[in-house]
C-alpha cells in the first residue's frame, strides 16, 4: 500500500521536481490523492482504482491510475479546464502464476514514454518517443 503522503520524490513534473500528493480517501479497491496546497480552484488529484471481473483461468483485473489537474485555459484566461493522463493495466490474472509479464508491459509503457531508445535516463521533460505521441497526435 501506497504512504498516505506522497512526498519524496514519488512524483514529478516536467521539470523534474517533486510534486506533493496527500491521500484524501480511501475505499476497498481505489484511493484518491490531492496535491498538497492546491488551490481550491485548481485540483490536482491522483486516482488510483482496482477491479476484478471473471472466475478461474477467465479472471482479469483492471487496474488504472490517473492524474487530472485543472487549470485556468490560455485562451480566456477565465475557464478552468481539466487535463487528465492514465495508465491502465488489463491482466488476464487467472491464467497467469507471476507478475513477470505484466511488469513487462508496464516497463515498455514506462520506457516508451520516457525515453528516447538507447537512453537510460528518464526524460520528465516529456522528450521521450511516447510522450511526443500524445503531446502532438503523432502516430
């Protein structure tokens, strides 16, 4: 289980620096954190959810983190807007005995994202292949 304070260095920003998180709730399958000292107008918050579906061989679970943060919009200077990024893993649990080739596939989502090939350095900057793929609709 994730600490209820989120606070060395478990999270940055584009800028590489920390980013603070606090939990807020808590329920059986899901957590929902709150950057600390947000402004009420702009929420930054961090979901965390589980679900099970399925018996035996046939049992898969969903799980998915998200960050949403609202802003106030460039163009008006007046709209908050939301921004929101996820990662969702969907495992065939039941029909697997380790976590080895679900932690496969998050490690190329991770690296995909953040990197840029023979790199070993974690790119915050958003430079990395997969991060350029959302930040400019690129295929």
């Amino acid at each position: 289980m994730l600490s209820n304070t989120l606070n060395t260095n478990e999270i940055k920003n584009s800028a590489g620096i920390e980013v603070e998180f606090t939990r807020l709730s808590s329920g059986e399958r899901q957590s929902e954190f709150a950057q600390i000292n947000e402004p009420p107008s702009a929420l930054h918050r961090l979901l965390i959810k589980h679900q099970e579906v399925g018996i035996g061989l046939k049992r898969r679970r969903r799980s998915m983190y998200r960050f949403n943060k609202t802003v106030v919009s460039d163009v008006d200077s007046v709209t908050p807007v939301t921004i929101s990024c996820y990662n969702v893993l969907d495992a065939p649990v039941g029909a697997l005995l380790t976590a080895a080739e679900m932690a496969n596939v998050i490690a190329e989502c991770m690296s995909f994202c953040a990197s840029l090939g023979a790199s070993t350095t974690i790119l915050y900057d958003c430079t990395g292949n997969g991060a350029k793929v959302l930040l400019n609709s690129e295929i």
